[in-house]
C-alpha cells in the first residue's frame, strides 16, 4: 500500500476504532502523497493478519496479540471476521487510540455516504 502512494496512486486505510460493544467507530486514513505524513507517523509497521481466521480462532488470536503488545491489526470484508475482531478489540481493554486497524473495503463498497 505504500509502495502504491508513492508511486501517486490513491490507497486508502478504513481505520475500525469501537467506540462501545455495538457502535463501531469508522475513519478513513487516507494515505495518498497528498497527506501529511504525521498522519502515518505513529502507525505500527508490524501487526497481526487475520487472513484465514474465523470466529473464535480469530477472536482469540487478536485478542492474545493485543494482549502481547500488537496495536496494528489487518482484516478485509471478504475475510469475513470483522465481528470477531471487533470483539477482541471491545473485550481486550486496550485504549482505542492506540490501535490501528486495517481493513480492505470492495471497491463497490466505498462512497461518501458509507
């Protein structure tokens, strides 16, 4: 991805941040060459993908990586696991600002209303 925004292409992170167990908190972090690069300053270069977990295998993944330090994880739509993330991320008591998390959005998914 971000070989991809040097190159000048537009590449865009949805960040997931829960506010409460049932009201996930959505931010786009856009990591175009146009964004300042403070945006990124802070973000882990490592974290934990969940490519292939499901349900409580996934759960208990993520929730062990936090629990060990991780504050980068990487999910996608088509993964399937968002729920299971999102409540590792609710159970794990880890302060909201300090996690960053990466998900890949269907192209046809992604408009200003959603």
């Amino acid at each position: 991805r971000m070989m991809a925004a040097a190159m000048g292409l537009l590449t865009t992170f949805l960040i997931v941040v829960p506010a409460a167990a049932d009201v996930p908190l959505l931010r786009l972090l856009d990591a175009s060459p146009a964004a300042p690069a403070t945006k990124l300053a802070g973000m882990p270069q490592i974290g934990l993908g969940t490519y292939h977990l499901q349900g409580q295998a996934c759960y208990d993944a993520v929730l062990r990586a936090l629990q060990m330090g991780y504050r980068h994880l990487d999910t996608a739509e088509v993964y399937g696991n968002h729920e299971a993330v999102r409540l590792a991320i609710r159970d794990s008591g880890v302060p909201r600002d300090e996690l960053f998390v990466t998900s890949k959005v269907k192209v046809d998914q992604i408009d200003y209303e959603s």
